[in-house]
C-alpha cells in the first residue's frame, strides 16, 4: 500500500473544509502543509508488525455533526460509560466532532479551559498554536501528518498555575458512522504547580464497515505540575486503531499513565514520555487483552534528559485464541541525565497454544552514573497455580479466571475512577469469553 492511496482529500478541500469551521489561518496553513507531507513520507515502522497490510484508507469524510442538548439525549453507548456523572467537567465527541462540553463553574473561575480542540483553536489560538504538534511532529510519518491534517473535534485541557483539580475531568469518543471521519486529537497543557486527573474513552458501535482511528494525545507538564491520565480502547473489530501518546514534563513535573487496550481489531500505540526536567517522574501502567486474530503492536518509552529524573514502565497483556503481539518497553537516558533512574516490566500471559506474544524490554544507556533495570517473561497460564487452587475446592475456570484477574491486578487497581475500574472489569471478562 503506498502513501498516496491513504489520502482521502485534497488541500483544495481541506482549505474550504477550515474555512467552513472558522479556524484560524495559522491552523489551516498547518492542515495543508501537513497533507503535503502525508503525500511525500513513508508509514511508520513497528517492530514485527506489517501495518501495511491493515485497512490505513478508512478516513471518511467529514460529517455535520448535531449537538446534545442535555446528556439524556446522548446514544446509550456513551450513557453506559458515563454512570455517575462527575462534576469536573465532560466532553463529548461524536464521528466528526464534539456534540456535548461541560465545565463546572468553579472550575472556570480558576481559568481551567475544558472544551473541544476546534473551539480551543478559535477562541485560544495563541496558546493551542503555541503546543499543538510540537510533541507528536507531523513530520514524523504519513499517519502522523494525516492526522494533522485531518484532526477533529478532540479535547483541549489548560490548568492555570497553581491550580489543583482533584475531580476527575472526563472525555468520551464514540464512532458510530464508518462513513464519518473521527481524527480526535487530545491536548493537555499543565502550567506549574498545578494537578489533574483526566480520563478518556474511546468506544466504536453499530459499525457497518471498516474505519480507521488515527489518534494523537500531546500533554505538556510544566514544572511541578502533576497529571494522571486514563485512557480506555474499546473499539470493534471493524475498527483499526493506530494511537500515538506523548508526555513531555518539565522540573520536578509527574505524569502518570493508566491505558487499557481493549480493542476487537488490529491495534498499535506508542506512550512515550520524554522526562526534559530535573527531577521528572513518570509511571505508565498498560493492561491489554488480545483475542481472535487480533495483531497488536504495543510500545512504551521513556526518554530521560533530566538529571535525577525516574520512569516506572508496567506491561500486562493476556492473550487468547490466535491473537499476537508485540510488546515493547525502551528506557532512553541522554548523555547529561546523571542520577537517572529508569525501570521496566513487561508480562505476557498467552491463554492459547496458537496465542503468541513477544516482550522486548531495550535499555539505551548513555550516562554511567544512572540506574536502569528490566524485566520480561512470556508464558502459559502456570498449570501448578491452577492445581492448587482446585485442590482449595475451586473449579478450573474460576482458578484461571482468578490467576488472570491477579496478573492484571496492579493496573487495574491504579484506575482512578471506581465507575472506570468495573468498566475495565467487564471489558476483560467480555474479551476473555468469560
């Protein structure tokens, strides 16, 4: 598949397309030199995964959306995820762009902006121009420039300095149309001191035909700034999902990533963190579940320029049926980061004798006075565990379900919404045929 196939307009129309949505000239300038690039760069390279074989064209075009007057009125896909509405704030993105946004008043009087990216870059241009794209370049492969040219409603996510939020601020992405475009592009700005918890879902139902989600998260934490960021995939088998996060964090700035991978369909993503500052943190906890024919590609990184910086990686992922993957952790440490500290784990429990999964871990040393550990294994759902358990009084399927739930444990446990932890619950036992 070449890159040329995969682009589903021409500059022509993505001029008049910005035009239609008021968008400012910087942005419109940004869409069409980023589809210039998508026609000249090649698709991006995953470690054993052939990407050019998957469905990459299923774009669709832009679709008029209908706003939702009140939360009532929105599809039951995204009632159930909600439950209990929380009282931070919500953002609602519906195909081709935000249908619902609420931003509790307090919050607002703080300055804490919580709204859609396309109304961000119209009524915030100057702060979203001074972030957007600079942290996933579009010039980094065709899927990253066609994102940038394509982007759509998304989420945009400022916290003023010294500002601590301690709700949990929510988004949900829901495609339901395959012939609607559905780019969302999500943009988290910490200023210093502040604190955040935000959490996403991403969710496909109804659909009638292939679609393809090219999706960007961009969070910047400034110094002393804390972020917890949640996110969930759940889309359908007729959905692709290639998602790129990225992190960059300033002095003694934190991120925590909490991501659960729970799609039908093929999937690769990348969570990266790039640790700038002076004592940066970061934590990133991964969960996924593949089953049926299911390729997945799974990629956390850590890049460490900071001196005394530390970066915690934890993979969990559950195979079953014929479902493979590939599971990747790399720790980075610059030349200059003394005091560095960089750990990973990454387990891979196949459930199937025609289940595969491959666990990577890579250290990148370029500093002596660091320390850096790993850890890897791929195996079997251990028969002796099993046994024991059985002989306890406990059937067999209760004793792999309860070896499966105790393996996925210390993820599970950090989701910092209770509604979001028995959402992930029942998405594993739905993808482990439980």
């Amino acid at each position: 598949m070449t890159t040329q196939t995969i682009l589903p307009v021409d500059s022509e129309q993505l001029r008049t397309l910005s035009g239609q949505k008021n968008e400012p000239t910087w942005l419109t300038d940004s869409r069409v030199q980023a589809l210039e690039l998508a026609g000249r760069l090649g698709l991006p390279v995953y470690e054993k995964t052939k990407i050019e074989r998957w469905e990459l064209s299923a774009y669709g075009q832009h679709q008029p959306v209908q706003q939702l007057s009140t939360l009532e009125e929105a599809p039951a896909a995204i009632a159930e995820l909600l439950g209990e509405q929380q009282e931070g704030g919500l953002v609602i993105q519906r195909n081709s762009g935000a249908v619902f946004s609420k931003l509790s008043p307090e919050l607002a009087a703080k300055g804490v902006i919580f709204t859609d990216l396309e109304t961000a870059a119209r009524e915030h241009s100057d702060l979203v121009q001074k972030y957007l794209h600079t942290a996933v370049k579009a010039d980094e492969s065709s899927v990253a420039a066609l994102h940038a040219a394509l982007w759509n409603g998304g989420v945009f996510l400022y916290v003023p300095k010294n500002v601590e939020i301690e709700e949990p601020l929510q988004a949900v992405f829901l495609t339901d149309d395959a012939s609607a475009a559905f780019v969302p592009h999500v943009l988290v700005i910490a200023e210093s001191n502040s604190s955040v918890n935000y959490v996403d879902n991403y969710v496909s139902s109804e659909l009638s035909a292939p679609i393809f989600h090219n999706g960007v998260v961009e969070v910047f934490a400034e110094a002393g700034a804390k972020v917890r960021y949640a996110s969930v995939h759940q889309f359908d088998k007729l959905a692709t999902d290639i998602s790129n996060r990225r992190a960059v964090l300033g002095n003694d700035a934190s991120i925590e990533w909490i991501v659960g991978e729970l799609n039908d369909g093929n999937t690769a993503s990348n969570t990266m963190t790039i640790l700038r500052g002076n004592g940066s943190t970061s934590d990133a906890k991964i969960i996924a579940v593949g089953s049926g024919n299911q390729k997945l590609n799974y990629t956390t990184q850590a890049q460490h320029f900071g001196k005394s910086s530390a970066s915690q990686m934890i993979t969990r992922a559950v195979m079953r049926e014929e479902a493979s993957s590939i599971i990747n952790g790399i720790t980075k440490i610059e030349k200059g980061a003394t005091k560095a500290d960089g750990q990973q784990t990454e387990r891979v429990l196949m459930l199937s004798g025609k289940a595969r999964g491959d666990a990577n871990p890579i250290l990148l040393i370029d500093e002596d006075d660091v320390t850096a550990g790993h850890a890897a294994s791929v195996g079997q759902v251990n028969q002796e565990q099993i046994y024991y358990l059985m002989s306890r009084g406990v059937s067999r399927e209760d004793a792999e379900r309860l070896i499966i739930y105790g393996f996925l444990a210390p993820v599970v446990s950090e989701i910092p919404l209770e509604g979001l932890q028995q959402q992930l619950q029942r998405l594993v036992e739905r993808k482990l045929g439980q």
